[in-house]
C-alpha cells in the first residue's frame, strides 16, 4: 500500500541560489568538504551524487541515472528559476520553516516559497544574529543590549532559534547561562579582536546566545552530528548537550537536535529521556540516499514518534529540496511496508505515525496551522 | 522453517507490580523517561508501545493493535494476578533470574515464578544491599564489615550480583580496588552526610562493592548503555570498562555487560576480545521492538556465540517479560532465516547457536541445571 | 544479475604461516583475543569461523558448514602448501599489497604472491623498522639518522607505509610533528630503557615516525579501530586523528584508515570531508561474515566512491584470504542487488563503483598498472 502523506513540513532548510552554479559550483553542494575531490575522483560518485541523478533528470525530461554533463546542459537551457520552481513543486512541500542565517545569493523565505507554492517561516540563526549586530557595535554593553534586544524582537515573528554553536566551539559547553560580567568581558574581547564580518567563536558568548533564546520560549534548533569541515565531529555527539537539556527543563524551552548521524542514536536516547528534547535526521538522509531508510529505521528506534521531525536541511540547489523529501518519503515507505507486512505494525498506525513525521510533529512543535492535505 | 528453542533463561529481569497500574502509570513504563510525554503525545506510540499492543492483546481475548484504552480496560476485567500469570505463562520463560534490589511492591522471585510457571534465581544488586547496610550501620568500620559479610553471605545463594555503578557514578572508575584507608574514610564520610535511604555515589565506595563481587567469582552483570536519565548515557560506554576488566582477568570472575544499546558493538568486542566478560542485549531489543533484529544482529556481529545472553530487563509489567521474550524470538527467527537461507549458516547451526543464546550460555555461566525442552 | 569484479586488489594484508598450525592454533586466528575461549565455548562460534566454514571446505573437497575436525584433518592431508595454493588462487586476487612488518614464520609478498599467482608490492611498518633500526642502534642520534634514511629508502620500492600507532598509544596524539630536541631525548629515554626486540610506544616517537612518513608523500595506512586487546577500543576512533589530518593536508599525503569498526561511519566522514583521507572495512567485513554487507553499507553511506578501498587483512591462515575477498564480493553483490533493482542505483553505475571499489581505486592511488581483467 503507498503512503499517502500530507504536504510535508520542512522545519530546516535555507534558501536557493538566484544563479546556477557552473560544474564544479554545483558538484560542490553535493558534499560537505570544503575542498577539490580526490584527484580521479567526483562528488558525483555518492550516495548523494547518485540520489540527485535519480531523481531530478525525469523532472527536467531526461531519464533517471543519466551522465552529470547532460543534466547540467538540461539545467542550464531551462534557467535557474525555471528548475528550481520544477523541482521544489515536485517535492510535496508545504511549509518551508528558512534559517535565514547563511551568506551568499540566496533567495529568503517569502521567495522560496513563492518558488516553490508553500507557505514559510523563519528561523533566526544566534550566531549570524550576533555577528550583525557586532558590526555595529561599540562597545560590548552595546552590542549585549542591542542583542539581547534583538531576541525578544525576533521572538515575534520568527518560529524559533538555531545555533550553530557545534562548529563554533563544539557541544561540550558549560551547561548554565553566564553571568553579566563574564558576558560582558567576552563580548570586549571578541570586540577588540574582530574584524568586521568575523565569527563569534567564544564558548561564554555562544552560552549566552543559547540561553537568550531559551528565555524567550521558542524551538532552539541545535546543529549536532556531521557538517563541513569546520566542526570536529567527536565534539558534536549530542551527548556532550546533556547536562544544558538538563539545564533548560525548567524553562519549559523546546530543544530540537538536528541530523545527530552518525550520533543519531544517541540524539534519538536523548528524545526518549527528556520531555522538552524533539530529533531530526535531516541531513543524514540526503547524504546517505539509498541508506536513508536504515539510518531514519535507527532514529526511530528509541525517538517517540511524536517527537522525529522532517527536514530536508537543503541549501543553494533546489535538487536537494526535492531529494530530502524523495528519500525520506521512499525511506518510510519501505520501512511501513516492512513493519506492516511483517505484522509488526499495523496499518491504521503506519499511516498517522507518518503523518506525525512528515507533518504533524512539526506543525504541533512550531504552532503551524496545519496544512490542507 | 520455525525456529523451536528451549525455555528460556531470562538472565535478568526484576518482579511485576502486586497492583495494577492507572493509565499514566502503565504508560510510564513503556519509557526510560522520569518526566511526563510531552504535550500532545503518549508513550504508546514508540517501539515499544506498538511491540506491546502487538503482542499482549491477543492474550488477553482483544485483537493486536489495538488501542490502549480497551487493552486496559480489558486489564481491569482480568485483575492484575490473572493477566500476569497469562502473558508470564505465555512467554516460554523456563527460568528468571531475579535482581532483588529495585523498591516498589514488586513479587520477590519464588513469587514470580510461580506465577510465570518456571524456575528463579537471585541477582543481588551490590548498591541496593550497601544502601541496606548503612541503614544500620554506626560506623565506617561496622559498614564495611557487615557488607563484605553480607556480600560473601550473598554468595552462597544468589547466583550472581549486580552493579549500577554506571547510573550512581559512570564507568569511568578507577579501576583497581581501594584499599582499605581508602574505603573506611569513604564510608566515614558517606554515613556522616547520608539521610536513610541515601543513594550510594561515592566512586571509591562503588569500587568496593564491585571489588567484593569480583572476590567470590560469581557472575557479575554490569549495567552500561542507556538506561533512564539518572545516568549520562556517554559515561555508560563499555569500553571505559576496559580497564576493569583487564584488572579482573586474573580473578576468574566472569562479567556480563547488560544492554550495552547504542554501543553494543563495543559491549560485542569486549566480550570477543577478553575471555571472562559476556554480553546481553535486553533492553535493547524491547525498547526497539520491530527494529530488534537489526540491534541483535549488530550484538552478533563481534559477541562469540557462546557469550551472548537472553534477558527480558522487564520490570513492573508482565507485559515486559511477554514482549521481551517476542522481540527476541522474533528477531532470531528472522536473522536465523534470513542466514540459513543465503547459504551463510546452515540449519543445524542456527538452530544448536538459538538454543546458546536462548537458555544453553546462560544456563553453563550461572550454573544452571539444565531445563527440560 | 551477478557482479563481475576486476582481481581483486587488496591494499592490506599480511603473509601466510609456511607451516599449519595445530587445532587450537588454527582456531586462534579466528579471533583477535590473545587469551583462550571461555570455558564451553569455541573460537568457531563465531561470524569469522561460520564464514570459514561456509567457504573453504568446498575447495577442499568437502561440504560447506562441515564440522572443524574433519576440515582440519583434510587440511593436514593436503599439507600447508596445496591448501594455501588453492584458497588463495579461488579469491581472486590479482594484487598483494603486504604489509612486511609481523613476527613468525609467514610468506613474503614474492612467496605470497607466487602461491596465490598474483602481483606483490610491500607496505612497510613503521614502528618494526624503527625497532629493528633501535636494535643497532648505538645512540639517540644514530637511531634517528638511520631511521630517517631508511624511511627514505623504502619509499624508494615499497607502494606505501602503515602505522600501528593506534595499539602503542592511541589515536590522541598531538597532531604536529616533534621537533628534533623532542625527538632526540625521546629517543634517549627509549634506547636506555629497552632491552632487544622491545616495542616502542613513546608518542613524540610515533609522531616522529609518522611524519617522516608523511614527507615521502606515499600513502600512509593508519590502523583504526578494533583489533587484538592490546589496544583501548576507546583510544582508535579515527576522529582522533582529525587534527593531525588537518596537520597532515598541505603536504599532499594520502591517508588510508584501515578497518575502524565499529568507527568506519567516523572514518567515512573523514574520508568526506578531506581530500586527501582514504578509508578501508577490511579486518570488519572478515570478522563479521554474514553482516560485511551490512557494515558495507554503513561504510558506504558518506564514503565518496572513488576512496573506499578493499583488504583482507589476512594472516596467517590463507582462509582468511579467501574468507576476505568472499564476504567482500558477496556484501557488494547484495548491496548492488537491492540498490538497482529498487531503482536507486543504474546497473551501469553498479558495475563501475564495484570496479572502483575492488580494483580501481587502489590502483590509482597506489599507482599501480592497472591489472588484466
């Protein structure tokens, strides 16, 4: 029996390029080293490579699994906008949630979802927030109180916050909010460092990003698991988060932990312990195509099903809109086909336990209106 | 071809509630969770939720899968020594050994197995009984005493000892014993600040314990992996075990790693790598439910055959004992299948290493007499 | 559709015994435990002695899954030679990449590869050179100098170099080569403490022997993960070696690491993130017989394509050779199997990443010509 799933709800994702990348540009965001591929090898040959070759070709009117060369050649004919407006209809996506934190020419909530026919919402990155209002700051009681600020204001319209604190310093913070003078003294020594544009790396201040952002109530979005270069995988196991979930309970805070992998069992552990804790694996299952459905099967091994979220956590193709909701509907597909079949699960379950995954958990989480499905 | 095993020895395992349970309580059982689920969700849709409502309701009169609400209702109707005795009975559990050292009003092991029709056996977990020594204890030197006492006394009748060191402390402990200064000012100090019933933490004091079961060369089962959020689940890694049992090697005590999830395949190398420690994977395969094929397979990747356990972990609900005993035929029968049918194992091996893992290793490391099949 | 495989190349392996080892010597290369099997239980219980057992009595002329006795006495009757001859000639190996660096009576890669009628090249180890290098060695100053230019030397012939830093320390080492006054005292201490034969496990050593390593700009092999108790399992996850990596990336040295079970999803971002990182599954896919497909594919899912590598691993046992290559191409052929006929992969392109990933890759980037298929 095919899975009917209402418009899936993307609760992480970033905005699409204005202008098509060249070869190299595209074949770039189909992996998260920042550097050239292996001499004789291409970021083509992967999980991923092979998931876009799959499934975006007969979309722009070429057979599945063709060649790069001829898809890029396609891609280029029908222009950016044209593929990307294909591509992100084709997904079945009906709210894009946007962090709208990442640099480059990317087109923001409204226009993605214009794009691509759905509704959209924001979420606030704290490190991007905090690197503007450093570039107009000067002092540091200037740049705390106009941060600060800035929160409570975004706390209005924005859906909730995400920290990218993993790359920045890893997850192995102090737990508790730090008090005013030791924010205040980080915040005039990253100052007097900075050049502007430069990255807010201080383990005190990115406490204090975090725990501004739990105060005002909203879903914190926390980046754990793998990611480009930046980040020292070893330090970003969601465990090393436990004792600051531990902190936020009383706050009554919501903590999203996105993609985990290959920590994801731990990310889903920390789900099943912790009432305020939710999980996705929304990276992970781009990256891993063909294997999405073991790694989402591992997620769900101990995340109660009210607490797994989707995500696509796609960025500068449009093709990895469209392959994040692909893989992960195909992935819950044979995993309800197996566990129904078997027995195991019963069918009038399979189909609401997808429904919260693709939907619903997240519209509950973030106060959606739910979409018409 | 259906795989037929002997009854099985459930190596550990605790008492059933002598009352039934409200709904909330019910459901409390079904999580590792100390805290209530959070807002619009339930703890009946997990793993293990639907592992439950797949297995029980038929033993009960009720079709499988149905909702809790009926399934406890139905419950209600039957009283709780009815339904205890029917889903015990239905397990094909031969022989439970019992760790004794859980509060609550829970059947004591003759009871448990004469409601499940089987055999019992005493685990004595090592905290429960020091907390009960120092209840009584003046001072240091009359603690010590009387616990080293009482752990030899244990000895004779109990077939093997417990330790949830990894919940009180981690398991990154020293790994040598104390010595004797060591422990009396430890215990000194612990009695001077302890109320009745105070929990033991004290790393030293924990060593002790341990160090005591080592000396009488019972089994001695070690909690690791997850477990409710007492513990930091990345300080219950097996491997920070390594050391201890290098330490123990020349003691001769056997050490089995309970549960082990999500680092089981650290608890497997463990147990291929060094001669005296064995592995279960009991809390792992009812909290995983469908997906327990995949995390006992994992377990067998490394674990010798002839070192992996059966236990249920189950605790408070009969429905435990039941699902524990599913999930694990259900997995082996799957990966036995699977297996033998690609030609990797044959019949007559799939079914000698089922009947190992289901009674025949634990029955030779606790020195069991062996059940009639 | 069956895979068809280039000969295998495999970039990892170790000599086979010149003399047959008796019943328990035989089982102990089926384990990396140093210490005998618990009582009752056999070192071929296990996926490593099934997996023997499925494969090698047929070119022995008996039926797969016989008992070990009849095997070992069919053994004994062909004698060491033939049965070495025939195990290796049926895997299919075109290319013997041998690391030269084990004690005992074992083939060299010429005599390996004369019996398995296959090409040879040589792996030197760094930490037995450096001993043998210290076991003539009549001052700090001398072992440096003479280590240094054999290092030189070897990179002259050998195909590339392999450290086992990984069981004399651990994977935590400073990531920066020492500088020469660190080095030389280092060396001091060493060679006034050691007697004849004495292992090095001094960490500035390491680092020193590593990097000379690295300056030759070989491939550099780098063991991680599992392996015989000597190592703390803890201590070779191969994120360990992140900075060093980074260290290692302007000097244009690849780095191969080797195994990393149960890390190898650590150890395939690794190879994700960084150009020059390479990664292997070859002691795992052995060790877990029917599972290597399973741990395949988790090695699969962030490894680029064209930098997963094959090995056996094999020693000793010329079982181990054919038990490698077997469970490697039966893995790849069900992995490939189900990925195409789902439609995720194209037939085309399964047939290519097997080739890379059995040949081709390891051709390339140990510069080899390239074999006939």
């Amino acid at each position: 029996m095919p899975l009917t799933l209402p418009p899936l709800v993307d609760h992480h994702c970033h905005g699409v390029l204005r202008h098509a990348p060249e070869r190299d540009g595209f074949a770039s965001f189909l992996t998260e080293s920042d550097s050239p591929p292996a001499p004789g090898t291409s970021f083509f040959d992967s999980q991923l490579g092979f998931a876009v070759l799959r499934w975006c070709p007969p979309l722009l009117g070429l057979p599945a699994h063709c060649p790069p060369e001829p898809y890029l050649e396609r891609r280029r004919e029908l222009g950016t906008e044209e593929v990307a407006r294909r591509l992100l209809r084709a997904s079945g996506t009906g709210t894009y949630l946007v962090d709208t934190g990442l640099p480059g020419d990317l087109t923001g909530p409204a226009e993605l979802a214009e794009l691509g026919g759905g509704d959209a919402g924001v979420i606030v990155r704290l490190e991007a927030l905090a690197e503007r209002v450093a570039d107009t700051s000067h002092d540091a009681a200037g740049f705390v109180e106009v941060f600060d600020h800035a929160v409570v204001a975004s706390a209005r319209t924005a859906l909730g916050f995400k920290s990218v604190a993993a790359y920045r310093y890893g997850l192995g913070l102090e737990p508790d909010p730090p008090d005013s003078p030791e924010v205040h003294a980080a915040a005039s020594r990253w100052l007097a460092e900075r050049d502007p544009g430069g990255r807010l790396t201080d383990p005190v201040l990115l406490r204090h990003l975090l725990w501004a952002a739990v105060r005002t109530g909203l879903p914190l979005q926390l980046h754990t698991g793998f990611g480009d270069p930046d980040l020292r995988l070893d330090r970003c196991d969601p465990l090393l988060l436990t004792d600051f979930i531990r902190a936020v309970a009383p706050h009554g805070c919501p903590l999203v932990l996105l993609h985990g992998y290959p920590y994801h069992r731990n990310a889903a552990y920390l789900a099943h312990a912790f009432t305020h804790v939710y999980a996705d694996v929304g990276l992970a299952l781009s990256h891993t195509g063909v294997r999405a459905a073991a790694v989402l099967a591992e997620a769900l091994e101990l995340t109660p099903f009210g607490k797994l979220l989707y995500s696509s956590d796609a960025y500068g193709l449009p093709e990895l809109y469209l392959v994040g909701a692909r893989v992960f509907e195909d992935a819950l597909t044979r995993l309800t086909e197996d566990w129904t079949s078997s027995g195991a699960w019963s069918e009038r379950d399979a189909t609401r336990i997808a429904g919260l995954l693709a939907a619903d958990n997240a519209a509950r989480l973030y106060g959606l209106v739910p979409a018409e499905s």
